[in-house]
C-alpha cells in the first residue's frame, strides 16, 4: 500500500476466481491474492450453466477486499480477463436474456457440420485461422438459433465484457478476446463480415471492438458503495481473455521460446507478428489467436489439467466417507510410476466434457493397445506424461508451421505448481523449461493496466524483463533417454488427433 498505483487485476478461470492487487513502479512488481472464490457451474434441466451472478458477487467482493488493501480505498484502474468463447445475450434495455451456457455443454453436437454445409472448414480457417474446437462462439450461437433468447437478443456480450457493463455501464468487445468468436480476421483484426453473411451472423449483436490499454467506462455510483472503493475507478480493457493475458505474463528474456499456458487447459505454441494461415496450419489444429500489441497467439488447445481435476472428482466421489484423495501424496507416487506406460491424445475433444473421466482414460489405452491404469497413481501418470506428449508435439508442430526455432519453453499458470509435469515437460520436449509465474494472467492484466496508467512504459519485451526481475522462476533441464517420448508418441500414431475438422 506505499506505492500510489495499485491495479486490481479480475481473473475468472474455469475452476475459480480471483481478484489481485498489483503494485507497481519501474523496477517493482508485487501481487496480492484479495480474494478467491470458487467457479462452480450448474446443470439446469440438463444444459450445464455459468453461475455467473455468484461469480459477479465474487468480482464485487473481490474488489471490496482490494479497497481494503490499498491507501485510501484507491485503485489506480481495473482489468477484467476470463476464459474466452462464452457469452452472455441482452436485450435492448441491458437485461440478461438467459444465463450463459458452459463451453462444456453438448449443446453443440452436431453444429460443425451445420457451420460447414454453410461455410466449408477451409475457408472458415482462411478467413480467421481460428483452431476447430466444437465449443467456438459460431457454434454455440449456430445451436442455439431460434432459442427465445437468441431471438429477443440486441447484444451479445463476451464473459469479460459481460462483467465490465455490469460494472461500469458502458458496452464494447475486446479484441483479443473477440477472435476467440472465430468472427475475427486476423490479418485486419476487424470482423470477418464475410464469415458473419456466410452464417447468418448479425455483427451489430457485437458492441464496437476496443483493445487492451483502451478505456472501459468508470465503475458506477452503486458499485462504488457496495465495494467502499473511492471514486472515480476507471476499468482499463487487458487482454481480455484470460491466455492473451497469461502470454503478456511470460517472462521470456529472449525471442527463441515457446509457451505453456497451463490450469484447465494447456494452450502450447508461439507468439508471432502474423497469422500463419496454411492448409497445413489447419490440419495441425493451430489457432492464431488475437494478442495484445499486435501480436498474434499461434497454439493449440491441450486438454490440460482438466483431465486429472475431473479424475479426482470422480475418486472423491467414489470414497464420499473418506478424506478424500490427498493431491502431494497422489502426484509422488506417480512420480514413482512406470514412466510412459501407457499414453493417450490429450488433443482429443472426447475428453473435453466432464464425468467418467479415469473410464474414458482407460478406453483410450485400452483402444490404442496399451496397459489400462491400474490405480489413481498410474492413471495419474498416464495423463502427466500425455500432457507431456501433447506439449511436445504442439511446440514441434509450432516451430515447423511458423518456421521459428525454440530454445527455451515457458510454463506459466497454475501448473507450475505441478512440478512433476514441469519436469516431464521438459523431458519431452528436450529443451530447458521455466516454470513461473503461475498468477501469468493476472500479472500479464497488471502490466497492461499500469502501462496504460503511466507506471510503467515499453513493448512487451520490456513488460517481461519486469517479470523477470521480479518474479520467482524455477528451471527445468531435460532429463532420462529422449527417443522413448519417440516410442510412446509413434504408440498413438501419426493419426494423434489434433482436433482438427476435416
Ligand atoms: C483458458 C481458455 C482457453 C480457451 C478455453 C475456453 O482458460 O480461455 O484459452 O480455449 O479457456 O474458453
């Protein structure tokens, strides 16, 4: 609280939210968890929902918590990032119409090929060279065509402009966030208008496009009062989505690396100044993503963390009376476990929806010819060491698409924590990984703000040898005989899917 220019950064992930104070001048650079909450959806008549007033009502009194934590009840501004593609539908006078659906829904069974009749999937990827994931906006709003909802909507809203108009009043789409839509040329970075005609897309659903450092509106007189913040807040746009902002929060010291934004999901890949836009890129799955400062986020989606979050969920329903599974003790044995036994594709979408998860698991070992796990420990390890796989093959899959050379892969997000998966990683790979920092997107919201502020000043470059300076990394070197990722990878064939719509 000595500083003058205090940031509250609203972070929502998949599993929880936070709200972090960040300190910052020149040469100084320090987070404050004010509050954490947890992201809990709800199955509703048989459509699994955001609950996303409970995670407004955590946002609010997040903020108070950060009122509390800094002089005089200041906050210099605020950013908002969350998870991408979702959104929430308004009606002329700003009403919420209905509450957003999960990305997770199956809601959209059946919608790519309705997308494609209309739009073959080349020329979608032409247009946007946005990665087929079966939960992209275009399809949820494809499947959710002529819902009463969609009909009476005036506005479309993504998640983090939803939270920014409850806040502040004021209506706009953030860009980076936006090209999540699939609704976005990344060569303009405007609308793809001809994508939006080709699939009966009304653009004007869409407020205008603002990007990160431009203003958001000013936090309303009630919100003021209920959160004992003094007045005036501006809310200064970020990079929106939560991995623009985790890729602001890597931080690289030289321009040869890869990262790994780890937590639900691992989104792998590169940061580059254009789209990669090739019939290869597509068939490989790689999205390019909008960044902040014009940079573009070549990656691809990796199952993630999800898969192990949803096997504990399921072990601890199984032992209701007992103490439920011990998550240290758990990743030590499977770190004793027989490495690379057995591997799954951790691309692949049959894993993207939640319960069931160690049978699904033990399917696909069972499908691909290999030993089923056995215990929590070995399916633990199974999917550690397919994360491991997955990461690997997206960063060489990255490196040969956009022709760039890594030398140095970044683990950022919640899964620095996992140590054993950092150390696998880099195994996998064969290149040294930094681990750190695992509040990316938070800081990377931070930076945003503050530089937009005047706290701080520079590019990107300069925003990470902050971080660097700043933040507690650890480095891992690659480890144990290399060509038995080979092996286990030629396992899953070259048929390992990557998602991709053919
Ligand atoms: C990560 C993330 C991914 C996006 C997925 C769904 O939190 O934002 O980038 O593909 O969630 O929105």
């Amino acid at each position: 609280p000595t500083t003058e220019h205090c940031f509250a950064a609203v972070d929502l992930g998949a599993s929880s939210g936070r709200v972090i104070v960040g300190e910052v001048a020149p040469d100084r650079l320090t987070l404050h968890e004010a509050h954490r909450f947890p992201n809990q959806p709800t199955r509703v008549l048989g459509t699994l929902h955001w609950n996303v007033l409970s995670l407004y009502q955590g946002v609010l009194e997040g903020l108070n918590a950060a009122a509390a934590h800094t002089a005089h009840n200041r906050l210099t501004s605020i950013g908002i990032d969350t998870w991408a593609v979702d959104y929430g539908l308004l009606a002329a006078d700003g009403t919420l119409l209905a509450n957003p659906v999960h990305y997770r829904d199956t809601r959209t069974t059946g919608a790519a090929e309705r997308v494609a009749a209309a739009l073959p999937p080349r020329a979608l990827y032409a247009a946007t060279g946005i990665q087929h994931l079966p939960f992209n906006t275009i399809y949820q709003l494809m499947a959710a065509q002529g819902t009463s909802a969609r009909t009476a909507a005036h506005r479309l809203l993504l998640i983090p402009d939803l939270i920014s108009y409850w806040l502040t009043g004021e209506l706009g789409t953030e860009l980076t966030n936006a090209s999540t839509t699939q609704l976005i040329d990344p060569r303009t970075r405007g609308w793809a208008t001809p994508v939006a005609a080709a699939l009966g897309i009304d653009l004007s659903l869409f407020p205008p496009l603002r990007h990160p450092g431009d203003p958001a509106g000013t936090l309303r007189p009630e919100v003021l009062a209920e959160t004992g913040l003094a007045g005036p807040v501006p809310v200064t746009a970020v990079g929106s989505h939560d991995t623009a902002s985790a890729v602001v929060g890597v931080p690289a010291t030289t321009p040869d690396f890869a990262y790994i934004a780890t937590g639900t999901w691992s989104l792998a890949g590169l940061e580059l100044d254009a789209p990669v836009l090739t019939e290869a890129s597509r068939a490989a799955n790689f999205t390019n993503e909008l960044g902040v400062d014009g940079t573009v986020r070549y990656l691809r989606n990796i199952m993630g963390l999800w898969m192990l979050q949803e096997c504990v969920r399921t072990w601890n329903a199984e032992h209701t009376r007992g103490a439920g599974t011990d998550l240290t003790a758990l990743l030590q044995e499977a770190a004793r476990a027989t490495p690379l036994r057995s591997v799954v594709d951790a691309g692949d979408p049959a894993f993207i929806a939640p319960d069931h998860m160690p049978d699904r698991i033990a399917d696909a070992c069972r499908r691909t010819g290999q030993p089923v796990p056995r215990t929590p420990a070995e399916t633990t390890r199974c999917v550690l060491d397919s994360l491991a796989l997955a990461h690997r093959r997206a960063i060489e899959d990255a490196t040969r698409l956009s022709g760039r050379t890594v030398r140095t892969v970044h683990i950022v997000g919640g899964g620095v924590h996992n140590t054993l998966l950092c150390q696998l990683t880099a195994d996998a790979c064969g290149l040294p990984v930094v681990a750190g920092p695992a509040e990316a997107a938070a800081l990377g919201n931070v930076l945003v703000q503050a530089r937009t502020a005047g706290a701080i000043t520079g590019g990107l470059t300069d925003l990470r040898a902050l971080l660097h300076s700043t933040q507690p990394l650890r480095q891992y070197e690659p480890t144990g005989d290399h060509s038995a990722w080979d092996r286990a990878a030629a396992r899953l064939g070259d048929a390992q899917v990557t998602g991709a719509a053919t």
